[in-house]
C-alpha cells in the first residue's frame, strides 16, 4: 500500500515491463516492515534530462535504479560518480541527496560476481568471456578485472566499443591480458551473455552455434536477460552440462547493492 508518507525508489529504462527489481525491493519492504516502495518508469529518451531535473526536486523519490538503455547517458547528467562509474562512464543506481545533488554508482559487476560465486565460480586466475561491452558488460568486465581474472576477452559485433572498453581497461589494470580475440570457447571458465540478444523470447543467440559447441562441460555460463528467465543461449549450454547462472539471479543478488546505494536497505539484504 502507498501511503502519503511512503517514500519512493523507482527504476528507470525502455522497455521495462521485464524487469524484476519492483517485485523484488517490494517484497523486501514489506517483509521488513517498510514504508517504501519502487515504480517502475518507462521513460522515453528525449525526456530523461526533464526526468533528472524533476527528480533533483522529487523530495519523496530517495534514488532510481537504472536500465538499459540510459544507463551511459545518464552517467553524464549527474552531479558525482563513484570511481568505479566514472571509469565506467555508466550508472546503473542514482541517489538523491536531501539537497537534491545526484550520486551515481555502478553495482552491476558486483552482483553479477555475487550470483557468480553462489555457483561457485572463482575469478581469481580464472579466464572469462564477455559478451557485450554496453553498460552491464563493462560493469562485468570491470568488476572481474578487480578480482583477479588471468584472461578477460571482451566480444561485441560493435567492434570499435569492444576495443575501446579493452584499452580503458587496461589502462586501469596493466598487468592482466585483455582482449578482444578468441576462436573457441573451450579454454573459458566463464561465458557471459551482457547484451539483450534473447529478450523477449526472440530465439536469438548471442553467438554463433557453432562457436557454443566448443562449450567446456565445467564453464559457468550466464545470462543477464532476465525474460524469459532460461534463456536459448542458457538451454544450449545447460544442454551441455555447464552450469548456468540466470538473469534474474544477478538482479536479486546485487539488489542490497543497490538499495544500500539508495540508502533503503542493507548491503547484505
């Protein structure tokens, strides 16, 4: 139930009727006895500056979480980045200040290696494929570089993004190997889908058949796609006896993240 006296989170993207997050922050707010709650916004790209200038006064709005595909533009319309973000160059998490200043950070690698160690990978001297270098993708591929990965391979059919993210990469991690070459999958202990290829039930793969026979049986491989929730690329490989780590995993594993961001619950909820 909102009430007057119910402050609000909300999430922001487009599409966004796909999303977990609502379901998911509010049913922790009630089981903890909350008055809080999340919105979903679908928000139509020409309008967002409007919607941050309106959420600097929004005095009941504590923070947004934010979706594709604003995440990177958005990075640029806020009044401070953590350094992760700013290394970045995208948010996926805003809170308002009581002054109304924006603080932005970027906690999706965070929860995807939450999820990830849930199934009992470790990145430390691991070697990792990255589908996609958009915004979750960088997230992801940031977040295993600071935990120790010994190869990082970052792929996207935008090659020149995918270059330019493995170079600012290793500007901030010069001793580990970063690339964008590779032609098996066998070698790769984890194999991540951060691209919306298979949303919506679309039957789309984010990479060629032939290539996910190379699949080793012992690779976590992941979605972040979170409808449906087994996605083709993740039937394919549990088809092959990997273990799969789903999308919604990493949205309920990194929402402490995000809602201690926000300032509404734990880390650790």
């Amino acid at each position: 139930m909102i009430r007057g006296s119910t402050e609000l989170v909300a999430i922001i993207g487009s599409p966004i009727a796909q999303v977990k997050s609502p379901g998911n922050f509010n049913a922790w707010f009630t089981e903890h006895g909350q008055d809080l709650a999340m919105i979903a916004v679908d928000i139509a790209e020409p309008h967002l500056a409007s919607f941050i200038q309106a959420l600097r006064g929004w005095n009941n709005l504590r923070g947004c979480v934010v979706t594709v595909p604003y995440k990177q533009v958005l990075a640029s319309q806020l009044d401070q980045l953590s350094p992760r973000a700013a290394a970045l160059g995208s948010v996926n998490v805003i809170r308002r200040d009581a002054d109304g200043r924006l603080q932005g950070d970027n906690v999706d690698g965070e929860g995807f290696l939450k999820a990830a160690r849930a199934h009992g990978f470790q990145p430390a001297g691991s070697r990792a494929l990255v589908v996609g270098s958009g915004g979750v993708g960088a997230a992801i591929a940031y977040s295993l570089c600071e935990s120790g990965v010994r190869q990082l391979v970052i792929a996207d059919l935008d090659q020149p993004r995918a270059e330019a993210l493995a170079e600012r990469l290793r500007s901030h991690f010069p001793l580990l190997e970063i690339g964008n070459r590779y032609d098996s999958l066998e070698h790769f202990d984890l194999v991540a889908n951060a691209t919306p290829v298979g949303m919506g039930g679309t039957g789309e793969m984010p990479l060629p058949g032939v290539l996910l026979e190379t699949l080793s049986p012992t690779a976590l491989v992941a979605d972040v796609v979170t409808s449906p929730v087994l996605t083709p690329f993740l039937e394919v490989a549990q088809g092959m006896g990997c273990r799969i780590q789903t999308g919604p995993e990493m949205a309920r594993a990194q929402m402490g993240n995000l809602g201690a961001h926000m300032g509404v619950m734990p880390v650790d909820a």
